[in-house]
C-alpha cells in the first residue's frame, strides 16, 4: 500500500509499506476518503501540536472514510472514529471518553492515522454510512461531531442568540448545529470573504469582517450582547471577539486551537461580564447523531468540501489548506482523486 509520513515540519512522503493485517477485534478498511483538519496543519507546519511532537515519521489524518476489506462485513462503506479511549478509567466511565487521559488518537502522537490506502482499526469504531453519503460526507462525519459537542457545551436554548468567530469548515459546522439546536439569530465573523459568504448561505443572519469593520460594529450587530459565543479561529484575536459579543452571563465555548498551546483574553472584560467559559476537547459518542442529521438534510456537508486530491498530491493538499483558499481539503488515498478549483468566492 502507499502511505503518507509526516518526517519534520512541512516534510511529508508518501511511499510503499507493506498492506496492515487485521487482528482480533479489528476490521481492514481501504480508506476512501480523508479530510484535512486545522490541527492537521499544526502537525504539517510545526510537527507537533500542544505537547505533542513527532518523534517518528507520523501518518496523519483522523478525518476519515473507507470500504471494509473482507470478512462478514466486506463491502461495507464506514466512517472512522479516531478515538480509541481506555473505557476502564474513572472518566470514560463518567461518559467522557473524549477526555480520557490515556485515548489513543488517529494521526497523533505514535497512533498513525488514515493518510494510506489500507488500516486495521477497532470494528467497534466502524460506522456504516447510508448509501446517500458520499466518501467526504464520511469523512466530515468526524468535524461535525466535534461540532455537535461544542455547540452542545453552549447549553443552547430554543430561541438564543449565538455568535460564530471564525468561519472555516467547524465554524461553519457549529453554526449549522446551533441552528438545528433552535438558535434564533446568529452573527458570524471571519476577515475571509469566501467564508463569510458561506457562512451567510448556511444561515448566519449578519456576518462581519472583524479586520475591517472591528468589535464596536460586532457588538452592535450582537444587539445587547448574544447568549453563547462559539470561537472556532484558534487566536487570542477571536477569542476577544467572542467574548466582547457575549452578553453578561453568557457562555463563550473555545473550539478552535492556538498555535503556541497557549490562550489569553482580556480578563476585566471576561470578569465584568460574569462569562462561563467552555472549552472543548474533540467529541463525545455523537457518529450516529451526526450520520442521522446529515442523513435528515438538516446539515450541509457537501458545500464544505471545495478541494479534492489523490495521495500523491498531499502535499500541494497541505498547502492549499495552509492557505485558507477555500474550505475543507479532502484527500482521497484509494483512487486518484481529482483536483479541483476552489468555488467562487463574492
């Protein structure tokens, strides 16, 4: 099979290895499909993310889709789950398997994860998808699910107000699952046109450009201030703006990842408003949630996806989603996969 490893920083080969076997408990799956996450591209820029470094040559990914290979259930069309969490300890136990101290995660630390064209992974963590999900619906099953977890963090009420900073493909999901939650307005934030405008086609009520027209017009926008403010950019920057469009006793939910491992604000601002912050860890037991609200329409996955590559392409994949020149960058390992242009921005 051929595989992508990540050696350092921006260094990443695909080559030959010899085709995984599959164990007790354990499925082959020809990966079809693997989408390019932010935490991704703190692997690819600074090989390693957090604590975290790569101390081996890394196969990333852990938004993933595939074809089981084999056994009672060959032919089956699956989405992955990357979290292999202990189920033993006191907090798998508690139902928070995604905090579990000792999980092993696809694509980090010494777990390689579905940048290749064949894996062994845990039948148990083995979806089936419904015949009317493409591959990169599958794959996308994983950040909707993060999604779907931090919007669940928000404690949304029917009829709240919600601010979205940072419009890339989990923005743009938490916007979506705030709206299904019973969100009644929502105002979005992102200094990329192509994603603000997405952000408007998938429902946000008043979208801004925060480098242009700042955090006075952002809080004006928030009227006297929002009920949950969900920050989705990784920046001390967003986190700000979240905070300055939550209303005093609100929520603000930190999804996104600093690239230093390491988050400030502006404490009188925080304090004054009493705000509750949220910060949130990849997901819960949420895959047939989301499969079945995607199965629904009640989210859009497909809009999402705005490049397309093979594996031999990963790199080029990596740069464009460096870049933010479009939205979700999906890479498909089995196959050739097909290049293509981002959609039209304004």
């Amino acid at each position: 099979m051929r595989a992508a490893r990540l050696h350092a920083a921006r260094d990443i080969r695909v080559a030959d290895e010899p085709d995984p076997v599959a164990g007790p408990g354990l499925d082959l799956v020809r990966v079809t499909a693997v989408g390019v996450c932010g935490s991704d591209l703190h692997w690819f820029d600074e090989a390693g993310i957090g604590d975290a470094t790569v101390d081996r040559p890394l196969i990333l990914g852990h938004e993933f889709a595939g074809v089981i290979e084999g056994g009672p259930r060959h032919g089956q069309r699956v989405a992955i789950d990357p979290a292999m969490p202990c189920e033993r300890c006191e907090t798998c136990r508690g139902g928070h398997r995604n905090l579990c101290p000792d999980v092993v995660f696809a694509g980090h630390g010494r777990q390689d994860g579905g940048l290749r064209e064949l894996l062994a992974w845990p039948a148990a963590l083995l979806h089936p998808l419904p015949d009317s999900f493409s591959d990169s619906d599958g794959a996308l099953l994983e950040p909707l699910g993060v999604a779907i977890h931090a919007e669940g963090l928000g404690h949304l009420k029917l009829g709240a107000s919600v601010a979205v900073i940072g419009c890339g493909p989990i923005g743009l999901l938490i916007l979506q699952a705030a709206l299904c939650a019973g969100a009644e307005r929502v105002v979005a934030a992102d200094p990329l046109a192509h994603r603000r405008e997405a952000a408007g086609r998938l429902g946000a009520d008043e979208v801004i450009n925060p480098d242009v027209e700042g955090r006075a017009a952002l809080a004006e926008l928030s009227g006297g201030g929002v009920d949950v403010a969900f920050e989705a950019a990784g920046t001390d920057g967003a986190v700000a703006l979240a905070m300055v469009a939550a209303k005093p006793g609100a929520r603000v939910v930190l999804a996104g990842i600093p690239a230093e491992d390491r988050t400030s604000f502006p404490a009188s601002l925080a304090r004054r408003k009493g705000l509750t912050i949220a910060v949130a860890r990849r997901m819960g037991d949420v895959y047939p949630r989301a499969i079945g609200m995607v199965a629904q329409r009640r989210i859009d996955l497909a809009s999402l996806v705005t490049h397309r590559f093979p594996l031999t392409e990963v790199a080029q994949a990596f740069e464009v989603a460096g870049a933010r020149e479009g939205l979700k960058v999906v890479i498909h390992p089995s196959g050739s996969g097909a290049s293509m242009p981002p959609r039209p921005a304004d």
